[in-house]
C-alpha cells in the first residue's frame, strides 16, 4: 500500500511540475535562436515564446520572435517575454511592454 501511494505521489507531481508556463533560463553565448539559429548573446533583445503546454522557444531578438508567432497557430501560445532594455537579463510580458521603432 505504501508503494502505491509513493508511486501515485510521484505520478502526481510530475504532472503538475512538466507544464510549468514559465520562461526558462537563456544560456548566452549558448542557446541559439529558434527562428534564425543565431546564437543568443545580447541581453538586451533576447525573447522567448512559452507554449500552453510549457514548451519554451528563445529568440535572439523580438523580431526572430514575430516571426516565428506568423508560422504558428498564436492560440497555442501562453507567454511572450521580451528582454527588458534597462535591465538586461531580464525578461518580461511582451503583451505589457512598450516597443520602440526607429529607422535610426
């Protein structure tokens, strides 16, 4: 009986722990874009897309993310985040942000 509430504990948090809708840690200099392949090293234009299922998709900038969003069914998407210029390293909702265009 013990084993089977181990087992069912264990089943039980795995579940609730596999779909976790949160941006996951970006590897600079390591992770590479999932649109254009580049590596991500600026902190400062870095996204991320996170799928209602938990799956994470970095980005080295907001655009490599805009992209991708155009190829896929949006409503399969939970999260955008976007680096926070004044604090790089930093990620977050994209849907709250202010964005800034310039041909400069």
């Amino acid at each position: 009986m013990i084993k089977l509430i181990t087992k069912l504990s264990l089943f039980t948090l795995l579940i609730f722990t596999s779909c976790n809708i949160q941006p996951q840690k970006i590897e600079y200099g390591k992770d590479a874009c999932h649109f254009c392949r580049m590596n991500i090293v600026d902190q400062q234009h870095a996204a991320q897309l996170i799928t209602a299922k938990g799956k994470s998709f970095k980005f080295d900038a907001t655009e490599c993310m805009i992209r991708y969003n155009s190829e896929i069914d949006p409503t399969t998407v939970a999260l955008y985040v976007v680096a926070d210029y004044k604090n790089p390293g930093i990620l977050i909702d994209a849907t709250k942000a202010s964005f800034i265009i310039s041909e400069n």
